[in-house]
C-alpha cells in the first residue's frame, strides 16, 4: 500500500531526476533502453543473498544426481545467453507447487512440483530458459529500481498491518522484493528470450507449448491453489501457447533433429516425491503432526497455517494475531526462555518451569514494541525428543485479550504423537511405468495408482482423461497413500 506525501520536496524531485538521467541503459538480451539504479556488480550481490535466505526457508531436493542435472541443463543454456558471465546457479527446490523463479544475478529454482508435471528434458529448459530471460532481461532488477525511484517521493506502508511487522519476517514474505509482481509485457519477452535460448541449446521448440497447456490443465484443475500467485498477473498460458507456436511456425524446418529427451527426462523422476512430504509434518484439520519429531499440535479453528523448512505458523483470520512454532538453538527450556526474555525490546517473565502434557517447560508472557505500538504475546519452550521447542503467540495490545485463550490453548495442546499411522507415514512418490499393453488413462490409473484420481494422472502426463496409452510408452503414476486424514493446507 503506498501512501502519498502531502508534498514532494524540491531535492526530492531533483534526485528522481537525476536518478532517471543516470540509470538508463541499453539491455543485452532485448535491445531496449531499460531504467536501472542498481549495477550488475549489485544485483549479484542482492542474489547471493537472497538465495541464502530462501534456500532455508524451501530447502533443497535431496537427490544430488537430479541437481546435477537441472545444474548442467541451465549452465548450457545460460553460457548462451547474452549474460554469460554472472555467477549462474540453478537448483531444484523441494517445494510440491509447479513453480519455477529467478532471483537477481541468475539465481534460477525450479521446483520438484513443476519437476513432476513435465514430461520432457525439452519441456524443463523451456522453463529454465524463461527463468533465465526474466534476468538477461533485468526485470526484477528493473522493477526494484522503479520502486527506489517511487521511495524518493512516496511513503512505502508495510504489505501487512504495521502491527505484525514481525510475522513479515517468520512467514518469509520479507523475501516480496524478490517475487515483484513482472508486467504481461515481462513474460512475453521472458517467453521470447526462452524460445531463443531453448533452440540455441538445440532443444526442440515445439516442447514448449506443452508447458502452457499444463499449466492451464493445473490451474483449470485446482483454481490457482496449486500455482504460484505470479500467474494471476501473467499473460493466459492459452494465449502463450498460441502467440509461441506463432513463432515456432516462422521458424527453419530443421525441427526434426532437435533434442526433446521424453525417455531420458521421465526414467529420472521415478522415485520422485510427489505432493507435500508428511515425514516434515502436515495437517489434518488444524491439528499438525510431525512423525520425524513425533510432535502434534492443535491451530485455533479457522486460522490460516503453513508449515516451512523452519517454522509452522498459523495466522488469524484478520491476520491481526499469530502463533509461531520452531526451535531453540538453547538445550533447556529455562535457558531458552532466559534468552528470549533478554533480548532487547521485550520485556516480561521471568518465565515459569512448568509441564506441558508431561513434557519440561518454561513458560511466561511479554510485550515488545513495534513501529505502531505493543504487542503482548504468550511464550513456552518446550523440552522434547532432545530438542527444545519455542511457541509464540501475539497480537496488538488492543487485541490481545480476545485471542488470548485461542494462543494459550494451542500452546498447551502441543504434545508427544503416539499416533502408529501418523508416525508411519510415507510421501507419494512418482512411478515410471511402460505400459505392456493398449489401455486408457483410467485403466492405467486405476492398475497402476489405485486409490488416486484419475484426473491427478491425466494432469501428471499432460493427457485429457480417455486418452489411449500404447504398449512401450511411458507414462507417470503415483505410488503410496496420502496421510489419513491430510489437508492440503500449506
């Protein structure tokens, strides 16, 4: 949210001038005059930043061969690109949404869950290449420099109330500079500059069009939830596909002798995870169970909850309240409550031991001061599996006695999970499959991935559900069983 100043002062104005003079430069990969306050020396710096931080938030795929492989698939195509000199680094993250970004400085992550959906190696650097057109391109780059500019005459609001500035940070939204929202005009010439670095790799480009159409299957399918935000702003895949196969029709006919790898590509995903991993934990209802910690926990009802590499949090619904559980570096309750009720800006305790559900605990409340005033919060550091747990619960001063019984009840209901089939659990994980003999998606569903719809198949193979499989070809399936009971909260 941005708020106007009543008025713009007069060096204000002279430094956005000055700023507009100096920042202009002509783009390597498009050829266009592009506005730009920060230098490539910068926008490296910015990247190795900002992948640490978001590394730790989604974590990395722990197969160490298909890292090397999306690594050695960008690499070639990067040392392509007009901008083969910057610090190229691409990884796969183990996050279940089909997403694929770029941070600055060509810092390039594509997901396991986009991973799962492509049915090619032609198909996975159509989006490589994409991701490496939004930073030859400079586009978050440019987007971070107009909103420099825009801080020269204008207030920056905070993108949640000012109250709960610090829940910015525990829910990983301070990395939304990274994730600017780019124009329909950036992913056309993202699309653009992929179809250039694609075809210079010499991958077919006739894959591409298929990442549109899946990713419009996906969204027609699960209503955005399972893509990111970003394709809200993004031109219709419908309309990406067409305006590429446009351009893929103008192109040489040498086709035929392209990469596309189908074989290769899919015999590399078998074994692979599929859809959230309940061995870190998932929901069911409000309640999150982790089987590695053997831990369980009860969120008030109707929060909104999200489980990351280092910390649950479940926000209220009028986002004015939080609760946040992750670890203490501290090796006993009492030393972790010292710690937190030392620091500066928070006061309350001293903390009281205690016991929840039979567990060792140390337990007190507190006020700490935002920009906007005091919030007053809840703490316990609970002593479990050798490791001490920290739960936090706050919300405004003014606010805090109608969420208080909700944050100390769902302190109070964290406890040891006994539960066999909860401590069992196992992630889905993709089978690749050659089929013996002439059948239909269903038929294949329902021999190969029984207890999973079919329409999940159809979206995996890109196929529409009727479509006829032949015997030799390969095809995805999905082996185990959600945990009983999961939400796909997240």
């Amino acid at each position: 949210m941005l708020r106007i100043r009543s008025r713009f002062r007069d060096s204000a104005v002279a430094a956005m001038l000055l700023a507009t003079a100096a920042g202009c430069m002509t783009n390597p990969a498009t050829g266009a005059r592009q506005f730009s306050l920060i230098s490539e020396a910068q926008e490296i710096q910015l990247g190795q930043e900002y992948d640490q931080q978001f590394v730790a938030e989604l974590g990395l795929y722990p197969d160490q061969s298909l890292q090397q492989y999306v690594q050695q698939i960008g690499q070639r195509m990067a040392a392509l690109s007009e901008r083969p000199n910057l610090p190229w680094s691409f990884r796969l993250v183990d996050d279940p949404v089909v997403n694929a970004f770029a941070l600055p400085g060509g810092y390039i992550y594509v997901t396991r869950g986009i991973l799962a959906h492509l049915n090619s190696e032609a198909e996975l650097a159509s989006v490589i290449g994409h991701e490496i057109g939004h930073v030859t391109a400079r586009h978050s780059v440019a987007r971070m420099s107009s909103q420099q500019l825009a801080q020269l005459g204008l207030g920056i609001g905070s993108i949640l109330r000012p109250d709960l500035q610090p829940v910015v940070d525990v829910a990983g939204v301070g990395l939304g500079l990274l994730f600017l929202s780019y124009g329909r005009g950036d992913e056309r010439e993202a699309d653009d500059l992929g179809l250039r670095y694609m075809s210079r790799a010499g991958y077919d480009p006739r894959e591409m069009p298929g990442v549109f159409s899946m990713l419009e299957a996906v969204s027609e399918a699960h209503g955005g939830g399972r893509i990111p935000e970003w394709l809200s702003s993004h031109p219709d895949p419908g309309n990406r596909r067409d305006r590429i196969l446009e351009q893929i029709a103008q192109l040489p006919d040498t086709l035929g002798s392209r990469t596309i790898e189908r074989t290769q590509y899919l015999r590399r995903l078998d074994g692979l995870i599929f859809g959230e991993n309940p061995r870190e934990g998932f929901f069911r209802g409000q309640e999150f169970l982790h089987p590695e910690m053997a831990f369980r926990l009860t969120f008030p009802t109707g929060w909104q909850t999200r489980n990351m590499k280092q910390a649950v949090i479940a926000v209220s619904q009028n986002q004015d309240a939080i609760i946040e559980l992750q670890l203490a570096e501290q090796s006993s309750p009492e030393a972790a409550a010292r710690e937190f009720f030392m620091q500066q800006g928070v006061r309350g305790g001293p903390a009281r031991s205690t016991t929840i559900n039979g567990l060792p605990a140390a337990t007190g409340t507190f006020m700490a001061q935002s920009q906007s005033g005091s919030l007053f919060g809840a703490a316990a550091f609970i002593s479990h599996g050798g490791q001490v747990f920290q739960l936090l619960g706050y919300s405004p001063e003014q606010r805090w006695n109608a969420y208080q019984n909700a944050i100390i009840g769902a302190i109070e209901s964290f406890a040891r999970l006994t539960e066999r089939a909860a401590l069992d659990v196992q992630p889905q994980r993709i089978r690749i499959v050659e089929v013996n003999r002439q059948m239909t998606l269903e038929s294949f569903a329902a021999e190969y991935a029984p207890g999973v719809d079919v329409e999940t198949i159809a979206l995996l193979n890109n196929l529409r559900p009727g479509a006829i499989l032949v015997p030799g070809q390969l095809a995805k399936a999905v082996t185990g069983n959600p945990p009983p009971g999961a939400s796909s909260a997240r």
